[in-house]
C-alpha cells in the first residue's frame, strides 16, 4: 500500500551560531526564497558594548526583511529577525 506523504513548509526557521559564522549566514541570506513562508530568527553570539550594523549587513543580501527582533512582537513569515545581543528570545 502507497501511503501519502506530505510535507509541510516550517513556519519558523532558527539559524544560530558564533561570531565566526557571519560569513556563512552572509553566504546563506542570498540563496532564499523570496516567497519564504516562514519567519526566520538568526541569533549570533556578540557583545552589546559593541554597536553593530548586522542588520543592515544581512539586509544587503536578501530581498526579505530584515530587522531586530523587539520584545512581544508579532513574528510575521517572510522576514528575519535578529536576536539582540545579551537578550534571551523566548
């Protein structure tokens, strides 16, 4: 017997990782689908003494939205949120 399978799409895709693996998530962002129908969530280990442009340098190699992830904000498909740094995202 043939049994069907299906496979759904994820809603929420978590990348994660070190300071070390900005150039792999950079190498990442480009190849996405612009029609993503999941939100993604990139958490990267770095200080919060240190002013950061990480999100405007993700947003320089994808289409989607990309913006700082903000406490009790609704996560909406299609765009990237990054996790402050020194915040725990729950």
């Amino acid at each position: 017997m043939e049994e069907n399978i299906v496979l759904k799409q994820p809603r929420l895709i978590v990348i994660g990782g070190s300071a070390g693996s900005l150039r792999t998530i950079l190498d990442l962002l480009p190849g996405l689908d612009t029609n993503l129908q999941a939100a993604i969530i990139v958490v990267l280990h770095r200080h919060h003494i240190y002013d950061s442009a990480l999100t405007e340098l993700l947003a320089l190699k994808t289409s989607l939205a990309v913006k700082e992830a903000e406490e009790k904000e609704d996560i909406i498909a299609g765009n990237i949120y990054i996790a402050p740094p020194d915040y725990h995202l729950w």
